[in-house]
C-alpha cells in the first residue's frame, strides 16, 4: 500500500498551481520566474513616502552628526548623531495594515529568530514573518530553543512556564535506551512577538550550551531532534491546539514525521503541518540509531516512500535524511523564492532530493514564496545607525552617509567615487571568487570597494587587506561582522554586489533597493526574482539592477562595468534608479499574504 495512503487525515495537503512548468533554462528561465514573482507577489509596488518636514534643513541635519574623528576605532558602535529628534522626518509606510478575516493560531518551531538568536537568514525571515502575520490579526507563537548564549535581558516578561519530562533515547553502556529529559519551558516576547523558549536540564545534558547558536560541544543533531520531539510533547501537555504547526528547516523536519506518527492519534489533532525549507544546501543526515534520540525508532522511518536516504541503500548502516521525512510528511512545503523552487524542481538546486520533489504527490504541495524585509528595522527615513535620514523625495541626506562612512573608514571622501559595497557571509556559496575579483576591478575602474563578513573562506581577504591593500584610500576589506557597520554601510553604498552561486532568496540586496543602492547580482534563486536588468529590452522600465549570468570574472564584469559607466555618464539616470528602488514596497506584508493563503488552505480541511 502507498505510504501516503496509510493516513487519509495525513495526507491532506494544499495543491498549488504551477503557472509554468515546462524546463527552461538561461536568461529565459530568469525571466519567467522574474514574471511568476510578480504575478504572485506585488513586490513592486510604491511605498506611500512622507516628505520630511520642510522646517528640518540639510543644515540642521549636518549640524546634528558626530563626525568621526581621525583614527577613531570602531566609529560606528557609536550613536552618529548628537541628537534623536530627526528620526521622525519623513518615515515611509505601507499604507494601512490589513487584518485577515480569519484569525489564525501559528505555532513556529524554529532554530533562529531574529535579533537575539540569529546566524542568517532564517532568523531574520522568522521575526519578519510572525510580525507580520500578528498585525493581520493572527495568534502567533514562536518556539525556539533557549540557548545559553541568549541575552536574557533582551527578553520581554521572561518567566517560568511549567517542567515536564520530554521522552528521549540516551546512550547507556554503548546502546540507545528509551528515556526522558527534564525540560523547562519559559515564556515572553522577542521583538514584540511571543515565544515559548525550551530548555534541557543542563544536569543531565549539554544541550544548548556554548558562547553561540552553532557550533557548541553538544550533537547538533541529537540536540534539533530533541528540540522537536519536546516542542510536540509540550502543545499536547499543554492543551494547545494550533491550526498550523510551521516548522523550519532541516533541524525541525522531524516534527511533521513525528506529529503525524506519534501526536496525531493521541490527542493533538487539529494542527496541519507546513514545513519551510531556507537552504537545500544541509539536508540533515542522520543514522537511525541517532533518530532515536527522539524516543522513537529510527528504523521506522527507513524506507524509500518515507525518510531512507536512497543513497545509503545497500551500506552498512543505512542512514535517514530528516528533510526528506520532514517533505513527505508535511501538507505544504515551501522554499523562499519562486526561481530557487524551479531551481530544485528542474535544476541541481535540491541535489538528490530532486528526485523526492518531482513525485507527483510533492511536487502539487511545493512552492516558493518570497521573502520579505522588516522595513520598520530597515528604514533610511528612521534608521537610529546611520548618520542622516533620507527619502525618495529627499536624498540628501544619503550622500551625508557616504561622506560619514568614507571619512570614517579613512578612505579618499569623493561624492564622484562610486562605493561597491558586498555584506555577506565568507562561503563558498557566495562567490568568493567572484567577490576577490569585484575587489580589484572597482578599483581599477576608479571606484571604492568595502567588504564586510566573515566566514570559514575568508583567508583571502585577511591577506588583500593586509598586502595589497594596505592604507588603499579606496577599499576596505572588513573581515568581521557588525550589525551598526551594516547599516551604515547599505546608506552609503551606490552599489551593493550579491554574486551567489546559489541563492535560494537573499535578503541583501531588499535592503540595498531599500536604502538606495543599486544591486549587482547573479541571475540565480531570489536574486532573479527581485533583481530585473536595467538593460533589459523586454523589461527596462522595470529595471532596479544589473545582471549577470555566468560563474567567471567576464561575466561579472559585464554588470560591474555596466553600472560604473552608468553612474560615472548618466548621474540622472543613476539618481531616478535610486528613488526608484527606494519606493519597491519589499516588506513582509505582501510576502505574509502568500503565507497566510496557505494556512487557510490548510486549516479548511
């Protein structure tokens, strides 16, 4: 008997229409997909912008700066004004927020949240997501594992929920035996948002403990397994009935296993499960005897049409992929760009689990939906980070920022020298390739390239910054991580350069559109979806970047030279572009209509 067949109730899932399914490829697969995003998502639409009060001159707010001085170290963790009354002139809005007819109750499980557990992008789409889903009138509820390194100060009416013992396997005498782990369950809020924080007894385990979010002592697997079996465990002891559980990532893919296999049948039976994939590049291995730690039997988990990795058929153990069990299981299963979920369908994006994707009975229940920004945190208009506010309709206040950010960081203060600027993690991934050779071209093409990031393939940019840019007057390459430096960062750049390999979304280059900045991006993932070539003769007036399709320098070259000519010929062109980015209405409150769509579809069953 098929395996989807054994549950009826389970295996009711939201189909979707795939507006166009037929293999393409290139230029023109950028482009449908660019067309698909817009048919579904009305990313480009205006914000409705304020202008600043007209009683609040450029003087005033020059006057207003604390200008960094020479030498002065770490400039930027700083506040850049003397004085806060500015940061009301000329706030943007989306209009009035909707509420939904149908008030939801979403249950989030999740590894990251934003601000205070963040490493990438899941956390900051997590916040954005329950923020926005919580104005339009739903009950949202984060659960998220409270980790050591948590800023506990940082946690809105933090108090002590209840204690209960979580079911988990233990290694004892070197065999996995059935047992239990003490688990406490704190509440409060996060950024305004709710959350239910579960913490192991440190007594009897490591779990969660360490200076960060990764990376700890502990079995990261062993530990997401836990964390999943304990989030179920607590909405059943606690009567809550959710009509959506959204887990997240592979660290959360044994949850719709584990509620349909287990919860379902014993009392938490309304929840339907929709499981978001951030990044197809960590699938989640796992030995079956590992999955154990969950209290359940890895064993039943291991075969094809459920959690087997099929490339481990035949060895000695045969392993499990818990984002494939989590796929399976789940009645809607999203990734966070339309192209990036083209990409895994018809493409290498997903890699083995392509195969899993293309089953008739998955593929009706995927889609990609893209991401938002927070656009209250990322506004140039109110931004406490950056030195002067700005708006579409009053753009001095940007070349201030450049002007603040060059003479901080010591570099030759030009208005006419374009500033590239690249925030990114230091992998692979993100071209590293790509961006060493950006460094040197900006350059030799008269402009200013700063770097900041971090990352296991960040050596090549110690050694740049040490050697053979030294005291450059125009490039800094900032091999660390800095929120404040960000910011100040995106308001002074003329160009922000995103060249991924792969992308599934990419939230960079939203906020550089959002601050006026001009995205330099490869044609792939997210980064298609939002990113439309200026010189495209099919979408010109839509135009808000420049494209490239290829992995080599040449065809980085041919959007890098592009945008330097522009700016350098034709600053009128350059500045409209600019406005016009700055007006895209990127915030979470189109994306969370997607979402939200999806959870009635779900909880209609």
């Amino acid at each position: 008997m098929h395996f989807l067949a054994d549950r009826p109730r389970r295996c009711v899932q939201v189909r979707f229409d795939l507006v166009d399914e037929e293999a393409v490829s290139g230029d023109s697969a950028a482009a449908s997909a660019s067309a698909d995003a817009a048919a579904q998502q009305p990313a480009g639409r205006s914000v409705t912008t304020a202008p600043a009060p007209k009683e609040v001159t450029l003087e005033v707010i020059e006057g207003g700066i604390s200008w960094p001085q020479p030498q002065e170290e770490a400039f930027w963790e700083r506040p850049p004004r003397s004085e806060a009354e500015l940061w009301h002139a000329g706030a943007s809005s989306s209009g009035p927020v909707v509420r939904d007819q149908r008030s939801l109750h979403v249950v989030h499980m999740t590894a990251e949240m934003a601000p205070i557990a963040k490493v990438g992008g899941l956390g900051d789409v997590v916040t954005g997501l329950a923020r926005a889903c919580l104005s339009r009138g739903h009950n949202l509820e984060v659960m998220l594992p409270f980790y050591e390194s948590l800023p506990e100060d940082q946690i809105e009416g933090l108090q002590h929920d209840r204690d209960f013992d979580c079911p988990k396997g233990r290694v004892w005498d070197g065999k996995m035996q059935p047992g239990s782990l003490r688990t406490s369950v704190f509440r409060g809020k996060i950024d305004g948002i709710p959350v239910l924080l579960l913490r192991p007894d440190w007594g009897a385990c490591n779990i969660f403990r360490g200076g960060r979010i990764y990376g700890g002592s502990y079995n990261e697997v062993e530990a997401y397994l836990y964390f999943s079996r304990a989030c179920l465990e607590f909405l059943k002891i606690s009567g809550r009935q959710p009509e959506i559980i959204h887990a997240h990532e592979w660290q959360l893919s044994a949850v719709p296993m584990l509620y349909w296999d287990v919860y379902h049948a014993s009392g938490l039976s309304r929840p339907r499960v929709m499981l978001t994939i951030h990044n197809m590049d960590n699938s989640g291995e796992c030995r079956q005897d590992e999955f154990a730690y969950t209290g359940m039997p890895g064993e039943a988990f291991a075969t094809v049409d459920k959690a087997l990795d099929e490339r481990t058929i035949g060895h000695n153990p045969e392993r499990l992929c818990l984002m494939k069990g989590g796929i399976i299981y789940s009645n809607a299963v999203t990734t966070v760009s339309p192209t990036y979920a083209r990409e895994a369908l018809e493409g290498g994006a997903a890699g083995w689990l392509r195969s899993t994707l293309a089953k008739p009975d998955v593929r009706g229940k995927f889609k990609g939906l893209l991401n938002g920004i927070d656009t209250a945190l990322w506004d140039p208009a109110t931004d406490p980070l950056i030195p002067a506010p700005y708006t579409p309709e009053r753009m001095e206040g940007k070349a201030l920022c450049k002007r603040y950010l060059q003479q901080g960081l010591g570099l030759d203060v030009s208005f006419d020298k374009p500033i590239v600027a690249c925030i990114t993690r230091l992998v692979p991934q993100k071209g590293i390739h790509l961006i060493r050779h950006a460094v040197y071209r900006t350059a030799e093409l008269g402009g200013q390239f700063l770097l900041l990031g971090s990352g296991h393939a960040d050596g090549d940019f110690r050694a740049m910054a040490a050697q053979d840019f030294k005291d450059s007057p125009d490039v800094r390459l900032m091999v660390m991580y800095s929120e404040e430096l960000a910011h100040l960062m995106y308001a002074a750049a003329d160009m922000v350069l995103v060249p991924s390999l792969f992308e599934p979304c990419g939230l960079t280059q939203l906020v550089a559109m959002r601050y006026g900045a001009v995205p330099i991006v490869r044609s792939t993932g997210g980064l298609a979806d939002t990113v439309t070539d200026v010189d495209d003769g099919r979408r010109s007036a839509e135009g808000n970047g420049y494209r490239f399709s290829g992995m080599d320098n040449a065809s980085l070259n041919t959007a890098l030279d592009r945008a330097m000519q522009t700016f350098r010929d034709d600053r009128e062109r350059w500045t409209d572009l600019s406005r016009r980015n700055m007006r895209i209405d990127w915030s979470w409150e189109n994306s969370a209509r997607s979402y939200v769509d999806i959870y009635n579809q779900l909880a209609s069953y």
